[in-house]
C-alpha cells in the first residue's frame, strides 16, 4: 500500500510543501536532497543510497542540490489528497 513516486528535481530545484496523515519514505537515487521539516524547523541532507522517513502530520519539503537530485518513494498508505488535481476539470 506504498506510494511509489518518481521525482526528479533539477539544479536547485524544490517540492512543494507536503504534509500527510501518515507517514512518508523516500529513497534518494542520485544528488543530494535537503530535507527540510517545516515543524521542528530542521533539515538534513540525504545523498545517494540515503533514506528518510516523515512522520505522520510533518510539513516538509525536499530540495536538490546543484547537481540536481531522484528520489523515490511517498506516503504509506497512498495520500489521495496527492491526486485532487488530477481529477478536477
């Protein structure tokens, strides 16, 4: 019941802020992704082969470092709140 996205963030690039009912995995691929958690107002940066878990409820927001970064991963289970946009017209 994982969400598995794909995300690619280009030089500099960053997510939109997120935040979920329940937790969220990723998998950072390639680059270096700086992890930010708008809650406690920390971040920490997460390389190649590196993982990191967001607790349920915690704003965050990833961005790449100059290289750019490809992560995998999402909320568990899947945030149906992710697709809304997809399904309004």
């Amino acid at each position: 019941m994982r969400s598995m996205h794909r995300i690619s963030l280009g030089h500099g690039g960053v997510t939109a802020s997120m935040q979920h009912p329940m937790e969220a995995v990723y998998y950072v691929i390639s680059g270096e992704v700086d992890v930010e958690d708008l809650v406690a107002n920390t971040r920490q940066l997460v390389g190649p082969g590196g993982m990191f878990l967001v607790d349920p409820w915690t704003a965050y927001r990833m961005s790449a470092s100059s290289e750019g970064a490809e992560l995998v991963g999402g909320p568990c289970p899947a945030d149906p709140t992710l697709y809304d946009a997809l399904w309004s017209a």
